[in-house]
C-alpha cells in the first residue's frame, strides 16, 4: 500500500487489534501491515463484489486503510476493527459505483450531445450542412473538456444551469462563468470559420 510500507519498524507487531489501532496514532507502520494482512483480504472480496472492476476494488480497500491511518472515524468502544473496515469499505464501494456510474452516463451524453449539435436541424442544402456540422465539431473540441460539457448540457441538452450544477457537483457560479467563457470561445471560432468559408 503507498505510504504504508516505507520505513517499516522491525519491531514486532502486537497480536491484538486494540494494540495495534493505538500503535497506528504513533505512526506505526508495522501496525498497519498486521492490520492489513489480517483484514485487507475480506475488504477487498467486499469491494470487489460491489464494483466488479478489480482496480477500483483495489482503491477502495487503500482508501479505507488510509483512512484509518489518519484516524478516521473509528472507535474502538463501538466495535471491532475489522467490523469497522468492512463498513467503511462497502461505503465506499458503493459511493465509487455511484461515482463512476454518473462518470459514465455524463460521458455518454456529452457524446450523444456532440451529436445533436452537429448534426442539428440545418438547410436543405447536405454539402452545407456537412460543412456546418464540421465546423461545430471542430469549435467543440477545441474548447476545454470543462466548458465544452457545461455548453453541451445547457445548449444542446437543454438543461437550466441549475441543473447542470446538480448533475455535476459545480457550484452555480462556476457553471455560469464556464458557460459564459465558452460561449465567446465558441462564437469567436465559428465567425473566423464563417470569415475564412468567404474568403475561398
């Protein structure tokens, strides 16, 4: 585990739990081997029941061994360690699942709503159409992955920035500013593609 096995001590690590959570608060490495050896197995069959992928299985036991190595929540009058990790665990499992789930459903519509946004309702005209969807394309993808998901949700998914705030954990202001610079950017690009498109 990163952080966890530099500067192992050599001294013994006591057999008891108890022991070996008070010896964590002293910066016990050795401690934390003995803690991990004896309960990182289950963790990690907990984690990856719950997330299936075995990286993110992986970074969920470091995360809940991390935590109890800054302290965390534990009590040791409230239960056994073990009972302690484990439930950390699967909370965690379960916030990655939630995490990763959102992740991927923002990804898919981000690109449902490239899309929409070039291929929109246009002239009559294919050859222009075409034309015009390239260009929106390209403006799209030179914009920052931040503000090009902000315009994508607002313009084309048609989302209250409000929303967009809720979907993506921003704060209001912030979604308004990136909506706002993006805008600019975008409006910038497409007029020096309409300016160049003349010049031909």
């Amino acid at each position: 585990m990163v952080g966890i096995r530099q500067n192992k001590r050599a001294s013994t690590a006591p057999r008891d739990d108890a022991d070996l959570v008070a010896r964590l608060s002293l910066g016990d490495e050795a401690a934390m081997e003995a803690l991990y050896e004896r309960y990182g197995g289950a963790c990690f069959a907990l984690a990856k029941r719950i997330v299936v992928d075995r990286q993110l299985a992986e970074d969920v036991v470091q995360q809940s061994f991390v935590a109890l190595w800054h302290g965390g929540t534990y009590e040791p009058s409230r239960g056994a360690v073990g009972n302690w990790l484990l439930a950390v665990t699967h909370n965690k499992a379960v916030d990655t699942v939630r995490r990763e789930s959102s992740r991927r459903e923002r990804m898919t519509t981000e690109q449902a709503l490239v899309e929409i946004a070039a291929t929109g309702p246009g002239p009559d005209d294919v050859a222009w159409r075409r034309l015009r969807a390239e260009h929106t394309r390209a403006a799209l993808r030179e914009l920052p992955a931040e503000q090009r998901e902000v315009v994508l949700l607002a313009y084309y998914g048609g989302y209250t920035q409000r929303e967009i705030a809720e979907m993506t954990g921003l704060p209001l202001g912030t979604v308004k500013s990136r909506t706002l610079t993006a805008m600019r950017s975008l409006r910038t690009r497409l007029a020096d593609e309409a300016g160049g498109a003349g010049d031909v």
